[in-house]
C-alpha cells in the first residue's frame, strides 16, 4: 500500500504522532521527556515551527504543528533522530527507538484547531492513567490552562485567543473546554483520504497544492527568508571558531561547504562543529557560548 504523500507549505497545521518501536516505551523515566521537550524546543527554532499542543504518553507523543515554512519533514527528522541518538546512548542500548515514518495529519485550523488541543491533551485520562488532564505533568494542558509555567517549546496565545481576549478568562473557558471532552466524540471520523482532517472544500486546496510544478511551498524560500549576513560577520561575532561555524550554518543562508570554505575547513568538521553546539544546548553539559566569550578551536 502506497504511503499517505506529505503536504508542507507555509502555514500548515498538523497533529503527528509517533510511536515506539514494537510498542515499547519511549521514555523510561522524566529525565528522558525533558530531553524530549528540550529537542522539540529546538526544532521550532531550527525549522521555524510553532507547537500548540503536545502529549507524551508512555509508548507515543503528540504534537499539534504549526509550520510556518514548509520544514516538517526536515523537522521530524530532526527531532525523531536526535531523540533516538539521546535516548540510546543514555540507557546504553542499540536500534530504533521508534517506529517507521511518523503520523502526519494535515488539519483545518479553522474547524479543528480546538478539537484536537483538547483530544491531545485528553489522552492520558482516555488511557486511564490519570482522572483529570491536569494530573498528567507532561502535556501542554497545564501551562495552557494558566496552572503552570509553559515549556519554551510551547506557544498558547492561538488556542487561548478562541476562548476570550483576557487571558484569565481564556484560561477558565479552556479548562471547562477540555472537561467537556471527555464526553464527546474523537474527531477522527472527519478524516479524509488518511491524512485531511477538515472540510471537502479543504481537501480540494490541499489537493490543489500537490500540482506538478508546485514545490509544496507557498513561497519560494530565498523570498521567505531574511537578507543573509555575510560569513565574516559570524567569524567577527565569535571568537570560538566552533560556535561561529556553527551559528553560520544554522541561519539557514549557507552550506555545510560554503561555511568551510570560508573558514577554511572541511564540510564535515563544519557538520560536527554543528552537532557539537546543539548538544552543548540540548545536554546543558556547558553553558551556551555567547559572542567573543569561547576559547576552543575546531581542527580543520
């Protein structure tokens, strides 16, 4: 059977899921879903995504995604790699971690958009691990609901604004919201062709996306993105060669090889110089390297 075909433009909302290989977990304790939620912070920066829900639950996650350029693939490349690299090294283990290609439902924002912030965030209560959504710490529902601090990879504003403009009151129609769920029915019953949940009319213009000559973004992407700054601006920014590779490269302006031309080095010291920021991020082993403020050099 053929797979459901990726539609990744500018703007598009998606509920994914992923889930553990062979039904496993895939967390075995908090340390691993923070790891989790810190790498899904650091795939809405990288691959500017805006997450407005999320859910891990024991052997599978959640997400409801926002792309605001046509960077999901990339990103759940990212994010599902990553993880795994993490997750095995941690608990000295080999192998998937998850299974397959992620779940990618492409959502109307305008019918679904509440709909599936409350079923996500319903799950651990409809799996009966706990009574009440605000007794599970690792969904989006806590810090959407005003009862806790969110986690920076989560943004609240667009759901909350349905509710009412005063966030207070957004936050008391949200709770009551979600409380209702529990007695109505799953949406999945409007899912069309595997992969649209939404109207006729939006399956039509999700369709017509998918024409030949159309590179599944509304915008060509030198237009979306800002003027590049020139590579001897990150050179002169930071005094740590490293972080200056890798800041370089991750503006999205230039390749793995341009930045080692420029700095004089191979494209794949320039990729580990990359891989070596991020986990100083993700990790928290050393602190984020701030402008003229390093002191290693990367070897060429």
């Amino acid at each position: 059977m053929a797979r459901p075909l990726r539609i990744s433009f500018s703007g598009a909302l998606y509920h994914i899921t992923s889930r553990g290989n062979a039904r496993e977990n895939i967390y075995q304790d908090d340390e691993d879903r923070r790891v989790f939620l810190d790498l899904l912070d650091r795939s809405c920066e990288r691959h500017a995504w805006v997450c407005h829900a999320y859910c891990l639950m024991p052997n599978h996650y959640h997400l409801l995604i926002e792309t605001s350029q046509p960077t999901l693939s990339k990103g759940m490349k990212y994010l599902n790699g990553i993880y795994t690299q993490r997750f095995n090294r941690r608990h000295q283990r080999v192998g998937h971690v998850l299974q397959g290609r992620f779940k990618a439902i492409l959502v109307d924002s305008n019918a679904y958009l509440l709909e599936l912030s409350r079923y996500i965030v319903l799950n651990p209560v409809r799996a009966r691990l706990v009574r009440s959504a605000k007794d599970w710490p690792w969904s989006s529902y806590r810090a959407t609901a005003g009862l806790a601090t969110a986690h920076p990879c989560l943004t609240v504003d667009w759901v909350l604004s349905e509710f009412d403009k005063e966030k207070r009151d957004a936050c008391e129609r949200y709770r009551v919201f979600v409380q209702e769920g529990k007695n109505q029915p799953w949406p999945w019953a409007s899912l069309k062709n595997q992969v649209y949940l939404g109207s006729d009319e939006f399956v039509e213009d999700m369709l017509n996306k998918l024409s030949a000559e159309q590179s599944l973004s509304d915008i060509p992407k030198k237009q979306k993105r800002r003027p590049a700054k020139p590579l001897t601006y990150y050179q002169a920014r930071y005094s740590d060669r490293t972080r200056a590779m890798a800041a370089a490269y991750l503006s999205g302006q230039y390749t793995l090889t341009e930045v080692g031309q420029q700095f004089g080095v191979s494209y794949a010291t320039v990729s580990r110089a990359v891989k070596a920021c991020e986990e100083r991020k993700i990790s928290g082993l050393t602190p984020n390297l701030k402008p003229n403020e390093g002191r290693s050099h990367a070897s060429g």
